[in-house]
C-alpha cells in the first residue's frame, strides 16, 4: 500500500496540469502526504529517541544523528527533538574532542582527545552552531570550542585535513556554518583549500565520484570484478556535504564551483542506481556486495531532493530518481516500529559477504534517514 501511495503522489507531482479543479485536488492530496512525512519523521526519531535517552559522546556517528535530529526539528518544530540535541551538546560540554594542549593536537585517525584536529571529532560542531542559532545567537559559548579548533586549525600552514571522503561531510559544513555566524572570509577560503586537496586525493573526473580515501584509488585497489571501488556511503557524504555547504554559501565564483561538482556527481549516481531504488555498497560493481543499504542511499536521497527543491537539479530528470530511492527508503529500510534497517555497519568500505539485513540500524543511518525525510517534507511543501 505503501507503494502505490507514493506512486501515487509523484504521478500527481508530475502530471497534474494548471485546471483549478485539478490544482484543488493536487493541493488536498500534497497536504495529505505532508503531513504522512511528518508522521514517519516523528515515528522513525520518536522510536530512536525512547530507544536512547541517554546522551551519547561527540563521536562522528553520534554527530551525525544530530545533523539529521536538527532538520527534522526545523520541519516539525518539535520541542522534543531541539532539547535532546540541547542535552546532548550540554553533556559533552559542548566540545569535540576535549584536548587543551594545542601542541599535542592531530588529524590522523584517533579517538581520544588529543585528536582535536580530526574531522570526526568536529562534526558536532554543524549542531552546535544550529543550537546556538535556534536558542538565541548571544550564547558563545556554544560555539566557542568550534571557534577555538577551527581558527586555531586555519592558523596552520597544513592542507591535508580532509584526506577521507567522510570528512567533507563531517566539516565542509562547519566551515560555512561558522563563516555565516563570523563573517570570517578566512573560513571560505580555507574550505577550498582543504577541499582542494582532498579533490588531488580521492576524486575520480572520470567516473565523476570520490573513492573513500587514497588506499581504494583505482587500479592499485579493484572490486571483486576488477572495477573503480566507489563506497556508497562515503559518496553519500560527500554528495549531502555538497549540498549542505552550497546552500549555506555566498553567490559567487567559489559556489558555482561546487556547483558544477555536485551536478556531476548527480549525474554519476543516477546511473549507478538499482531498479529496486537503492545503491548498492560498491557503487559501480553491484556483485561486490550485494543487496540493499540504507544510509548511502538515504545521503543521495538527501542530496537529490535539496537540488530539486533550489532549482540548481533538473526535477524532470531526477524526481524519477528519487521516487525509486523514497520508496526504497519507506517500503523497506522503515519498519513498523519506527526503527531503520538496512544500513551498514560502521566501516570504511563495501565488504563482500558481510551481512546487512532488517536487523541492522546506526545512528549515523538514521540521521541520514530523517535528512532525506526532512528534504522531502519541503519538497512537497
């Protein structure tokens, strides 16, 4: 039933012509798929929110909840959905990792505080900078630990940040966020710095996508069918941090820049997509690992739906991509109880034979989730 109701809803969004008998029934349906979206926005965070009521660390996977937390907050308004974000800022202090000694600071890979300068500690930073500008922009505090590590970051002469496709999305948004709290013009700058180091490391112009980071670049790594080993998603990272930073950029040179990018990077993923809506986890080799998975697909989603609703995506020539992936994302990933299947376990990468069935959920895979939900929300708004 699921199915048909979404079939439904894209054929009325693409046929309906302007007749106001027809408009009035358009209008009546849209309203009532808005406010199906809201319940499944509210039945997927609702379940994740009761299924964790303690607050968890500032981690990547954690911070990435939150960024999807935060725009099922600015479509729903629910209070409950701000003050968990709000509890879980204040638990960790609102800080990253929690290093004081800046001459110990590192950006290899590391958990522990010292790593202050690795992207998967800053990405708590995205929420912390909405925190601050939802609950009244004259509390600095929130964002003085981001202000601290990024100003602190961009004094260095380093480049090499951002060596691991997950990092675009983890702080390309950070960057903008705070350029547009700070007028800070060093943020812009910085960003494309970063991101074109990142671009000499792991993006492909030919295929148009980013391997996850120099170890998989082709031909020194291969599929299990010889071909370009495209991670869906640490695609879907980059694909949605595209879009986060686009819209939060300044007209100009440097926007139309990644513009351009993100367009490519459409079009590249639009052909890899299966016919049951989802992209497999080796993006290109579909027998690699088989099957579906939820939060690559759930990013593209995302970042599809963005590009329709600004105008910058043909809606002609993607919405048809989109109803597939939505309604992957409705008929199978959601299950019953509110929970988020099909997403693959933390890793770097598609891995043969590993299992990913129903059973298997993540944070990170439920924000992703509430981003695409969310998006789609506005779309039909």
């Amino acid at each position: 039933m699921k199915s048909l109701k979404y079939s439904c809803l894209f054929l009325i969004l693409i046929l309906s012509s302007c007749k106001s008998s027809q408009n009035y029934i358009k209008t009546a349906k849209i309203e009532h798929f808005k406010a199906d979206v809201i319940g499944i926005i509210n039945k997927v965070n609702n379940h994740w929110q009761n299924t964790h009521a303690k607050p968890g660390n500032a981690f990547w996977h954690v911070s990435a909840y939150h960024t999807g937390n935060m725009e099922a907050y600015k479509v729903t308004k629910n209070d409950a959905f701000l003050q968990y974000s709000l509890d879980w800022a204040n638990h960790n202090q609102w800080m990253g990792a929690k290093g004081t000694d800046k001459s110990k600071w590192r950006y290899s890979y590391g958990e522990s505080d010292d790593f202050v300068l690795f992207g998967d500690w800053q990405i708590c930073f995205q929420t912390y900078v909405d925190l601050y500008n939802f609950t009244g922009a004259n509390d600095e505090s929130k964002i003085a630990r981001a202000l601290e590590v990024m100003e602190y970051e961009m004094s260095t002469n380093k480049n090499d940040y951002w060596w691991w496709a997950d990092g675009l999305y983890m702080v390309m948004p950070v960057m903008t966020k705070l350029y547009n709290v700070t007028g800070n013009d060093m943020y812009l700058q910085k960003l494309d710095e970063y991101l074109e180091y990142a671009n000499s490391i792991m993006y492909d112009a030919d295929a148009q996508l980013y391997y996850r980071d120099a170890k998989y670049v082709y031909p020194k790594h291969k599929s299990a069918n010889g071909k370009k080993d495209f991670w869906a998603r640490g695609d879907g990272w980059v694909f949605a941090g595209y879009a986060k930073i686009i819209q939060d950029l300044p007209d100009g040179e440097q926007k139309e820049k990644y513009i351009t990018r993100y367009k490519k990077m459409a079009e590249a993923l639009a052909n890899s997509q299966q016919a049951e809506g989802y992209w497999t986890r080796s993006i290109l080799d579909a027998e690699h690992a088989p099957g579906p998975e939820t939060s690559g697909t759930a990013f593209f989603t995302y970042g599809y739906l963005w590009g329709i609703n600004n105008d910058i995506l043909d809606t002609a020539t993607y919405l048809p991509v989109v109803k597939k992936s939505w309604e992957y994302l409705t008929t199978v990933a959601l299950q019953e109880n509110g929970a988020v299947g099909y997403v693959q376990p933390i890793g770097e990468k598609a891995i043969p034979g590993q299992v990913v069935d129903v059973n298997s959920t993540a944070d990170f895979g439920v924000g992703a989730f509430l981003l695409a939900a969310s998006e789609m929300y506005r779309f039909l708004d």
